[in-house]
C-alpha cells in the first residue's frame, strides 16, 4: 500500500529557532499534500493543502509567513516552522494523495517540542 | 453545526466483543468515506474507505454508508487489544479536496 514518510519524528528546538519537517511519499507520486496540527486529545486541524510546483493554499488562521511550506516535487513536501515559539509545541502530521483515488495517506506525525 | 459529528467516547469493550462506532454529517456533497485508527502519537492509518453509499468489509472491519440519513459507521468483530486506540471518520466531496473529520473515538478493548 501507499506509504507516506515523515521525518523527523520527534524535534525540540530552542525558542527563536526554525525547525524544518519533511514529508515523502515512498511508492506513489503525491500530487497533492496535506498538512495538519493535532492538540492532545483533539482531532486533526487543517493548516494547508499543496499542490506539486504551486504555492500552498494556507487555511484561515495560520500565518503562512511563519509555516512555510514546499511542495517541490511529486514526492516530497517540507513544512518550516520559522521563529518557533513554545506555544508552536503540537503534532504535526502530513497527508498525501496521488492520482485516483485510494484514501489519504498519513505520515507518522512530528511532535515539535519548543522551549 | 458541525460538518461531521462523532462522539469522543471513550468505549470501552470486553475482548470479543463488537466495536460498533458512527458519525453523522451535514454536508450532502460528501461522496468519499474513509476510517481511520490513530494510536497514541501516531499518524492515522486508513483502515477503509467507501464510496457514495453501499457496505464494505475487510477482515473483522466493516463499513457502512447511508448518505439518505448522512450517517456511517464502523463495525470490529471480535475486537482485540490491539483495537485499542483512536477511531476517526473522515469523508470528502470528490476524493480531491480536505478532508472533514470527526473528532475521533477512543476505544479501549479489555483483555
């Protein structure tokens, strides 16, 4: 089946520093990525969706300035945490889909530590 | 009201027992409807998706659609400790766009 690995899978940085997540699809070419923030015990939110050599679409309420994203090729995708804060802590976990339809595919999740 | 609604939970079930777990949604233009097991400080892992209305099973997983009540659910026969974990919902209009999720369900199963 589809896999999609994310790396690294747990990060602790200093507060003012950029922390850098990568996401790559293994056996499939991922037109589209996904990337969410997940609190304890909540479900997953949303903060942008990128498409292969486009700029990602950022949902309402995240600062694309600070959660940079790069979806360079058709397998991998980079979210950058600029400047990163305590209150940045949280999961962070990518999605990908490819060509047809087959369900959404998952990378393990990074847990961002900032102190 | 929310797009997709489905109880936290927790559940929790003897081993053996039938896992029986549900959402409901608002948006009739959902056509994709997938499950999702998540465990603790894990990225979720697709269990089964289902498109537009109809059952599917696989092993001791079964889901169910009905887009006439906007309402799915997930069957686990003869649940294991291993089952143990978060169970979300999530559904799409047409397989390409965001996902909407529920908020999960925790199930614990009891050796």
């Amino acid at each position: 089946g589809a896999v999609v690995s994310q790396h690294p899978s747990r990060v602790i940085c200093k507060s003012g520093t950029s922390v850098k997540i990568e996401c790559r699809s293994l056996d499939f070419q991922a037109t589209t990525m996904f990337w969410y923030r997940q609190f304890p015990k909540q479900s997953l939110m949303l903060m942008a969706t990128s498409n292969e050599g486009s700029k990602a679409t950022y949902e309402q309420g995240v600062e694309k300035d600070k959660f940079l994203i790069n979806h360079a090729s058709l397998t991998l995708s980079t979210l950058t945490v600029t400047s990163a804060h305590p209150e940045d802590s949280s999961f962070y976990i990518c999605s990908a889909r490819g060509q047809g339809f087959d369900g959404y595919t998952f990378g393990s999740g990074t847990r961002l530590t900032v102190v | 009201q929310k797009e997709v609604e489905q109880d936290p939970g927790p559940l929790s079930v003897p081993e053996g027992a039938i896992v029986s777990l549900n959402c409901t949604y608002s948006n009739s233009a959902f056509q994709y409807f997938m499950w999702y097991r998540q465990y603790s400080r894990k990225g979720p892992e697709l269990l089964m998706y289902t498109y537009s209305s109809g059952n599917k099973e696989d092993g001791r997983f079964t889901a169910q659609v009905d887009k006439s009540s906007k309402y799915i659910s997930l069957f686990i026969r003869d649940s294991q400790p291993s089952d143990s974990a978060t169970y979300l919902c999530a559904m799409s209009p047409n397989g390409n766009n965001r996902l909407a999720f529920g908020k999960g369900n925790q199930v614990v199963v009891i050796p």
